[in-house]
C-alpha cells in the first residue's frame, strides 16, 4: 500500500498505529515516489490522539492535541485530521482554537 500512495496518492495519510513508524512509512512512501519517477506534488496528512483507536470514549485534551499538532509539522505533515469527544465537542473546538491555535 505505501508503494502505491507513494506512485498515486495525493494526501497521504498515515496512520499513528501503522508498523513501521510514521518515517520509515513516510520514507517508503518517498522511495516509491521516486521510483516511480513522479513528478506530481503529494502531501501528508496525520491524526489527533482522540481519533487514534476509534474510541468514542475519549476526552478532549488540549496539550496531548497541541503536541500531536507539533509533532505532525515536524514529521512534515500539512494536513491534520482533527477530532473532538462528541460530548462538549463546542466548548472543546472553542478551547482548541483560543489555546492551541495560537
């Protein structure tokens, strides 16, 4: 699968679960890009810590967020997939975009 979204994908998401790590995938993904020889710009993309597992049950956490918005960028990721617990979820988005956009 990274050898085909390294030749085809346009956002590549990368799961946190996924096995290698995030930049040994990231690495595979370039490999096959290049092997490929493409020539089309492709992006990564990473996840919130409440999306990882897929458990409804989780709580919104503003600094595990902020560090896992961190870490994406340092990964070069330019996309976030972002979620909120559905329970509070307008207070969460409204906390996430005065303390950790900022």
């Amino acid at each position: 699968m990274l050898k085909l979204a390294g030749k085809y994908g346009d956002i590549i998401f990368l799961p946190p679960e996924i096995k290698p790590s995030f930049n040994e995938a990231k690495g595979l993904v370039l490999k096959a890009a290049k092997e490929s020889e493409r020539t089309t710009r492709f992006s990564f993309a990473a996840t919130s810590p409440s999306n990882r597992g897929g458990g409804s049950d989780s709580k919104y956490d503003p600094k595990a967020l902020g560090e896992a918005v961190l870490e994406a960028e340092k990964n070069g990721c330019e996309y976030f997939v972002l979620s909120f617990p559905e329970d509070g979820l307008l207070k969460s988005m409204s906390d996430f975009a005065r303390n950790v956009m900022v």
